[in-house]
C-alpha cells in the first residue's frame, strides 16, 4: 500500500527526523548499522530511538521503552524505520516481534536488510500478521548512511575509505573530512603512529594494536591502528576477510602504496 500523497509528505518529514536519529550512532555501532525509529499517529510522535552503540538496543526497542515507560498507548500507530526491521534474536530481541505486541498498524522503511537473516523477511513477517508495510521512503539517503554496514555484511571485508587529499579541496574542508572519518571508521591503515597522531584528530585518542582485542575497540569511537607491515606478502583479498572476521567494518587507508594493493579488492569512497 502506497498511501496518498500526503500521507507520503508525512512519511518522507518523519523519516528525516529518523535519519538524524540514525546518524547520532555514527562511530558507535560499528559493526552493526545505523537505524534511526519514529513513533507517530494522526500527525503526533510518540517516541523515537536510535541504536546508539555497538550491542545496545535497537531504535524500535529504544521508541518503544520509552513508550512503555511513559504509558503511551502504540496501539494503531506507524513506526518510521530507516532500515527495515530485525526478525532474528540476537544480543536483543527482535523488533518484529515488538512491533506486533504493540499493536503497530503500519511501518515504513527507507533500507531493506541485506543481511541474509534478514533481507525482506521482517517485511514479510509484519505484513504476514496484517501490519501494512510502505517501503522505500528516502531509500537512497538511507542507504547512504550504512554503505559501510551494507558492503561489510554482504561481503564480509571492510568498506575502505581514500583518505588523501583530494584536488581542490581546501586545508579545512581535509581536516574536517579526516576528523569525520577518524570519528566513525572502525581501523586505519598506516605505516607508522605518526602517520596519524596529528591533534586534529579530536576523537582519535591512541592505537591498540592487536586486532584480536576486537571487543576492546568496537564501539567506542576511535579506530584501530594497523600497521601496513601487516599487509607485507599477503593476498589482499584474504587480509580484508581477516579483518572482516574481526569485525573491521570499514578501514582508512592512509599511505598511497597500501591503498593501491587494496583498492582492486574493495569498495571506496
Ligand atoms: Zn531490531
């Protein structure tokens, strides 16, 4: 069901609330995507989440805590979802099954899942069970916000990222750019420390160096350094997988000769 085109209006407004929610995440929930929830009913939001680190709750779960914490009926409203709902249980519960014992009358989603336990089958279950499903709102943007998310699940390497200096681009608009990707990549790639201890880096505050110590670096906003040393003599393909198995899920390339021996092997901004 398409709706009218108010209706669409409205969907498209929530959804950029959703986005900015989802965004707020960006560094946290590495390896997991950025999701962004809204709750409304006849033009009103109820409650609204994101899934704001690596573990933690997903954006529905957090709307619908909320909700329930505040005895706000759901019953008949429309869930706003930037990415399409989880069915799995994982570390949370799934969110289908949230949304239908809240009584949801309607979801629209910007993303499809593609993570093979997912990939269209929350849809499924919800219009299964009589939920009306509107999809692909602002797909594009929302796809945009997880492309790492979405080319690290469904090829197990990390999204790697050209952090050099692009032409034209003007000594502020670069230190902005690398601060950004400093603040949400999972790992960077260099060969030295002082390859990348420049203070501009606000939220860069120190290398760990062992990628085993996974769990250690996920989620807390500043990437892993690794040394290019570790790329000496092995199949570029492989190395990516590796890092993939760590849960790497997107990588800055800082030296010039390391980008060229990955760059046949991935996706780059
Ligand atoms: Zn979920």
């Amino acid at each position: 069901m398409l709706g009218t085109m108010d209706d669409m209006s409205q969907y498209r407004e929530y959804m950029k609330q959703a986005l900015e929610l989802a965004r707020k995440g960006a560094g946290w929930v590495n390896p997991n995507p950025l999701v962004g929830a809204v709750v409304m009913r006849d033009g009103e939001v109820l409650a609204a989440g994101y899934h704001d680190c690596y573990r933690g709750p997903h954006a529905e779960r957090m709307a619908f805590d909320y909700a329930d914490a505040h005895g706000i009926d759901m019953c008949g409203a429309t869930v706003i979802d930037t990415l399409e709902p989880c069915c799995h249980v994982g570390s949370q519960p799934a969110c289908t099954d949230l949304i239908l014992a809240h009584g949801i009358s309607r979801v629209v989603v910007g993303s499809i899942d593609p993570n093979p336990v997912v990939a269209g089958k929350g849809l499924r279950i919800l219009e299964e069970a009589g939920v009306k499903v509107v999809r692909d709102v602002m797909r594009s943007e929302c796809d945009a916000i997880n492309r790492h998310f979405f080319h690290y699940i469904t090829t197990g390497m990390p999204y790697i990222v050209d952090s050099r200096r692009r032409v034209g681009e003007s000594d502020a608009e670069y230190a902005v750019r690398r601060r950004e990707l400093y603040a949400t990549y999972a790992a960077v790639l260099a060969g030295t420390e002082s390859d990348v201890s420049d203070e501009s880096f606000a939220h860069f505050d120190g290398p760990v160096q062992s990628v085993g110590a996974d769990e250690v670096v996920i989620g807390r906003h500043k990437p892993l350094l690794l040394k290019t040393s570790t790329l000496a003599g092995a199949d570029p393909d492989e190395w990516l997988h590796e890092l993939g198995k760590c849960k790497i899920d997107s990588l800055i390339v800082e030296r010039d000769e390391a980008f060229e021996r990955l760059s046949t092997a991935c996706q780059k901004d």
